[in-house]
C-alpha cells in the first residue's frame, strides 16, 4: 500500500496545548489536548508532548509516515529556533524548542509564535490558499498578528516582525503589558473591549446591563450578548473597538499592500458586531488607491482549530522546503 504523510501540529498556551497529526490536505487525522502545566520547566512539558505524539501515532495506520513537527508558542522565533521569555510559561529568558524535539526526532522542526502559525495556516489550508499577500490578525486576549509577502511569512531581521498588536494607537494611552502605553492591542481585544466598557460605563449616563457586573468579572462574552440586545454601552464599545482597529489595518495595507485581511480568534466570532464597522472604519481610513480593493474576511479555518492546523501547516512548508520543493499549496 502507497505510504501516507501526515505532521504533528502543537499549540503551546499557557493553561491548554493541542496537539493534532494532519495531512497535506489539513485534516485533522487525531487530536487531543493537555494541560501545560505552565509552572513547570520546558523540558517537563516536552516530554509529556512526546508521551502523547506516541500515543496518538499509535492510533493512526502504519503506513501513515511522520513528516515533521511544526509548534506555534508566545514569543516563539522562527528563526532561532527559540521561546523567548513567554508571558505566563516558566522557562526562563529562553528555551530551544527545535534543538529539544530533534533530540527525539530525526524531523524537520520549526517553531513560531501562535499569530504568525495562524497566518501561515490561512495560507496553505484557509482563505489565503493562492494569495501572495494577506494579513491575519488573531483577537483574543491580546492582538496577534502574521504577514504575508510572496507567498512567505514575514519575519524581518530578527524574526519578530509584524507585531501590529504593539504598534502605537495613543502615546499617552493605555499601559500595555509589553511596557509600552497606547498599544493596538490595549483597546482592540477582548481585554481592551472590557477597559473600553469600564470608560464608557464612567463617561455617560444611560441605563445598560453592563453595570451591574463588577470590572474584575466583565467579559468580552457578556459585552457581546448585551450588544446582541441593543445594549447602548456595548454597541458603542464595539463601535469604538472598530474604528480602532480599521484605523491600523487602513495603516497596515500601506505598508504591506495585502489582498485581503482576515480577522481570527474569539473576539472576531462576534462576527458582524465587529467586522461590518470595522470594514466602514478601514475604508473611510485607506489610502484612497486602495479603497474598494482589500477585503475584510473572517478567518476561513474552522473555529477552534486554527492554532493546530497553523502549526500543522508551519511543519507542512518547513518539509517542503527541506525537501527543495516548491512551498506547499493544496
């Protein structure tokens, strides 16, 4: 019988990691998820990654061959091979994830962080596929984001390139983890959603749902169920949230030139909440030879499965580009 390929994809976060083996078409053949236990060393979590690589091989034909192992992690740099000082993992300033698992695997192995292996999945498995230019931007608890140039991810110099998410909104803005004030990613995220309720909840006067819940238990689930309801208070956060971020990307199409954008992640489930002002916003923002040209997109992987099939996909390209084969396109 003709041998089959498949790769692992792993999604490191800092509560859950996925783990999936996926064919060159992107379907998941087997997955499962365990906890990071993120207080403990790199090496403790490796192993226990491996543990379960072999348990779900196992699971899967024999003549399904293991190509490569491709891993999306915060503060992961694809060129070095390296997790540098990951927010919420302890592990010190740096941790050579691709040096550990070819320890084990005689494989290619190539590591990136979570929103550029979201990007590059777009690429080979999502809307992207045939696009040589796009950016996907992944809303969740911060903002995230992968660029696409010729058909490649951009990682600049020091392979860090295309951090959107900490491009600056207002100098004197919101403080930002990152140590920076008024980044993109304090005001459009579901963190940023929230802070944007409290100051409008503290700004005007009429009634909403919202405040009756105690800052410290807002979500960005709650916003959207009173926004949902014609809630004032919530419609107006995702309204300014919008024109926030259709600002930046109206700024990120004139440096980059995309033929598309795509929003990922739990905040973009909001779906037309978001995406229609945002889409309204962008336009009245682009630089006018670009308007009515790129298009605002929902992610095109399924929901709930992109941080695998990104990593998937990252392995996917590494195995043709080891190989000398042209970048893989399904």
């Amino acid at each position: 019988m003709k041998s089959e390929g498949c790769v692992v994809g792993i999604d490191i976060g800092g509560t859950n990691s996925s783990v999936g083996f996926v064919d060159y078409h992107g379907t998941i053949l087997c997955e499962t998820v365990l906890p990071t236990q993120a207080d403990q060393p790199a090496t403790i979590l490796l192993s226990r990654l491996c543990d379960v690589i072999e348990k779900l091989r196992s699971s899967i034909p024999s003549q399904v061959t293991l190509a490569g192992i491709g891993i999306g992690a915060p503060n992961a740099n694809y060129l070095h091979g390296t997790v540098e000082n990951p927010p919420n993992l302890n592990w010190g300033t740096s941790v050579n994830l691709v040096k550990l698992f070819q320890q084990r695997y005689d494989l290619p192995v190539a590591v990136t962080n979570d929103a550029n292996a979201a990007a590059i999945g777009e690429l080979l498995f999502g809307g992207a596929r045939r696009m040589k230019h796009a950016i996907v931007i992944t809303l969740g608890t911060g903002l995230g984001s992968g660029i696409i140039v010729n058909g490649e991810l951009l990682y600049g110099a020091g392979g860090f390139a295309g951090e959107l998410g900490h491009t600056v909104v207002d100098p004197n803005g919101r403080d930002c983890a990152c140590g920076k004030q008024g980044c993109l990613e304090t005001y459009v995220s579901a963190t940023g959603l929230c802070r944007t309720v409290a100051e409008l909840l503290a700004q005007r006067r009429e009634p909403s749902r919202l405040r009756d819940v105690a800052y410290n238990q807002l979500t960005s689930k709650q916003i959207y169920e009173a926004a949902c309801k014609n809630d004032p208070v919530a419609l107006a956060a995702f309204d300014a949230t919008a024109r926030i971020l259709g600002m930046k990307l109206a700024d990120a199409v004139a440096h980059t030139s995309p033929e598309a954008i795509f929003l990922s992640g739990g905040l973009a489930a909001a779906g037309d909440l978001l995406i229609t002002p945002t889409r309204r916003y962008f336009e009245d923002f682009l630089f006018t030879p670009y308007k009515g040209k790129i298009k605002l997109l929902r992610s095109g992987l399924p929901e709930g499965r992109g941080a695998v099939l990104g990593a998937a996909a990252l392995a996917w390209h590494e195995v043709s580009f080891d190989s000398a084969q042209p970048p893989f396109v399904p």
